[in-house]
C-alpha cells in the first residue's frame, strides 16, 4: 500500500461513544462533555451529529481531556493494524485525522 490515502470516515466515527439512551440532555445537545458531564466552553471538540436507533439526532461533545483519551486508546488500535502507519514516514489520513481531532480540529 502507497501514497496517502483519505480516511473511510471522519476521524471522530473512529471513537467509540456512549450509548444515547442513558445520557442526560445536556450530553445529547452537546452542552455537557459525553463522557465526563462536564459543562462545555463553545469551542469544545464537535464530534459531529448522530443518530439514535429511533433516527433521532443528537450532537455529541466532548472536552478536550476525554477527546484525548479516547484518541490516543483510538490510535493504539488502529496503529496495531494499519500498513501506512507501521511504517513510520508514511503519511496515513486516518493517524493525521485522530491526531487533529485530539487537538480540536477536524471531527
């Protein structure tokens, strides 16, 4: 495998998140962090809108320690199976993608 590929999906579908049904609606809006219910600031890292089963949407959030979190324990995983990035100076959109998420950028 060559060359820089673009990921599959957004960077932040990489992140496994809570399921909707038992989070308050603060974390449902995106007022409060999705995993630790702490209130947010505005610039919060935007994990983009889901659905629920029901098709209802919600707008999950997090705070930057717990965006972190579950981008590095993200990185480990696909690190361990991803060709481009077992070669370490090969560009891999999906590493770039996780890494820009963990520092607010793309979702």
């Amino acid at each position: 495998m060559t060359g820089h590929q673009a990921p599959p999906e957004p960077p932040s579908s990489l992140l496994p998140l809570p399921d909707p049904i038992g989070l308050a609606n603060t974390q449902l809006c995106g007022r409060s962090c999705l995993w630790c219910c702490v209130t947010l600031p505005a610039d919060a890292i935007d994990l983009g809108e889901r659905q629920t089963p029901d098709g209802t949407a919600w707008f999950p959030r997090s705070c930057r320690t717990c965006t972190r979190a579950r981008v590095n324990d993200a990185l480990r995983a696909h690190k361990a199976f991803c060709e481009l990035c077992i070669e370490v100076d090969i560009p891999c959109a999906t590493r770039d993608g996780l890494r820009a998420l963990a520092h607010g950028g793309a979702r």
